[in-house]
C-alpha cells in the first residue's frame, strides 16, 4: 500500500491505472475509519482492480469550528486497517495541499436544485458546497470507475448523485458509478459513525434509543399518517434523558422533499447526544 500526500503524485497513479485498463474504486473518507467504511472499501477492493481511498478531514465542509477541531484524526490507525483490507493507495493530503488560500477563504457555490434546502443542507449552511468540492476536486485526480458512500449520509449521496450529473465537470464524471452501500450498526443498533469516538460509554447507551425509535416507527408507518408518526419519532427520543431532536424529516428518497405519504419515503433523524450531533435514518 502506497500512502499519498500530494495531488500530483495522485494523478500519476491514477492515471497509470487508466492506462493499463484497469478499473479503479475509490472511497473517500475523512478517517477515524469504522466498520462502516470498511464494509464500503471491502466492496471496492472486491469489485474493482485497484482501490484508492482518501483520508481527508475536509475544513470547507465544516460550519463549526468546534466541531472540526475535535473531529477525530487517526491517521496511523487508519492506515493499518487500510493495508489489511487490500488498498493498494491512500491519499492523505493536507489543507494547503488540497486548496489554495482563495479557495478556502472563498465559498465554493453550487446549485443544488433544492436538494440542499431541507435536513443537514439548511442546518448546516454552506456543509454541502464543502462536500461537493472536496468529492469533485477527488474524483478529476482519481478518475474512478465506482464511487462508494454509506446511506447514513443519506442527503449527502443524493447530492453526489445530483452533482455527477450536474456540475460542470459532468462531462468528466458521467462515466463514474456512484455507489450507495447500506448503514453499518452496531451490535446494540447504533449506527456506526466516526463521531461516535467522542460518545462516553453510558452516552453510547443512551444513543441506542435512537436507532430503537427509527424501527420501532416502522410498525407505527402501517396504520398511522406520515405527521404522526414523525411527531411520535421526536417525542420518543426527546422524552430520552441526554438526547435532543434537532430534525426528523420524512422525505421522498428522491427530490428529498417533505412527503406526506409512505412510498418512496425515508425518515432522516439528526439527534445531539450531549454535544455530539449523529445521524440516522430509516427507509420506510
Ligand atoms: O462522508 C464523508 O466522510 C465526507 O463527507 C466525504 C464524502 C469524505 C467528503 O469529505
């Protein structure tokens, strides 16, 4: 396994992969690496020839500097699991590397088509600019032929999918096959999640409830209406000591608009667990 620190090189090998016909999958990450993202490098290892995954804490997409400085970073960690899950590279730049001044005091800007207007896109102003930038500036140095990303980050790769098609790079993208795999939990039901680190055990417990809360709203989905339910999901979790709803939403898998009937829905949870923000969501 060949650690990458700089675009150039990146591209080199990239490119040399491309040349002797070989299929490339690509997992972008931002480390502190869990069960979660191996299932998703496990598939690209076994699906592809060559398999690059980047490690990048990406500063743009973060709107709160509390939460990016305590994001963890586990990079030694990370490459020992990434050596024996097969990956043949991983790209490890720094923020200099990776923008320049202008484009990280700048904010990259994309048309999402509403798709960033609901969920973590509106509480989270300006996240999902960062995302686009960091996974579109990837994806012309890789080159992949697939792309992988967890359903945990369900609006996330709604918006990749949005943004291959869309960006102005599309032309470079149209060929690359986005990926969705399926949420990875823990054994109590937790989805996995890098922030999960900065969970204490007994704030690990408490969490519990919230994947409990999700399946358990799929037995209310059979006789009662979409705003029922949703409201039931929110007190249900709220009325759990240390956790805090900060949106349940019921959507279509789709425009990810607010939907008030049960096809084609997903409900997406953001819950703050003491000062830790987890995701989650449920496919009805
Ligand atoms: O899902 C993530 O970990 C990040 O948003 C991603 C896709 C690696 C971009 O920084």
């Amino acid at each position: 396994m060949q650690i990458i620190t700089t675009k150039s090189e990146l591209t080199r090998q990239s490119a040399a992969c491309l040349r002797q016909g070989r299929t490339i999958g690509f997992v972008p990450t931002m480390g502190a690496l869990h069960e979660g993202h191996a299932s998703l490098i496990r598939r690209a290892c076994s699906e592809n020839e060559v398999c690059f995954v980047s490690v990048f804490v990406n500063p743009t997409q973060f709107n709160n500097a509390e939460d990016l400085q305590k994001y963890p970073r586990t990079l030694e960690k990370d490459a020992q699991l990434l050596e024996s899950l097969g990956v043949h590279f991983v790209f490890a730049p720094t923020p200099e590397e990776m923008y320049s001044a202008e484009e990280m005091a700048a904010p990259f800007i994309f048309d999402f088509n509403g798709l960033d207007d609901v969920m973590e896109g509106k509480m989270r102003p300006g996240h999902f600019n960062g995302v686009v930038q960091v996974v579109s500036r990837l994806f012309e140095l890789v080159r992949p032929t697939r792309a992988y990303f967890g359903e945990k980050d369900f609006q996330q790769l709604a918006i990749i999918r949005y943004m291959v098609e869309h960006s102005a790079m599309s032309h470079l993208f149209q060929d690359i096959q986005i990926i969705g795999c399926p949420i990875v939990r823990e054994k109590s039901g937790l989805a996995m999640s890098s922030r999960n680190e900065r969970l204490s055990k007994a704030e690990k417990q408490t969490a519990v409830a919230i994947s409990q809360t999700l399946i358990s709203s799929m037995d209310w989905a059979k006789t009662a209406p979409v705003a029922t339910v949703q409201q039931r999901v929110i007190d249900t979790i709220n009325a759990v000591d240390g956790l805090q709803v900060e949106y349940y939403d019921i959507v279509d898998k789709d425009t990810l608009q607010p939907t008030n009937t049960w096809q084609n829905a997903v409900g997406c949870v953001t819950v703050f667990c003491g000062p830790v923000r987890l995701i989650d969501n449920i496919q009805y």
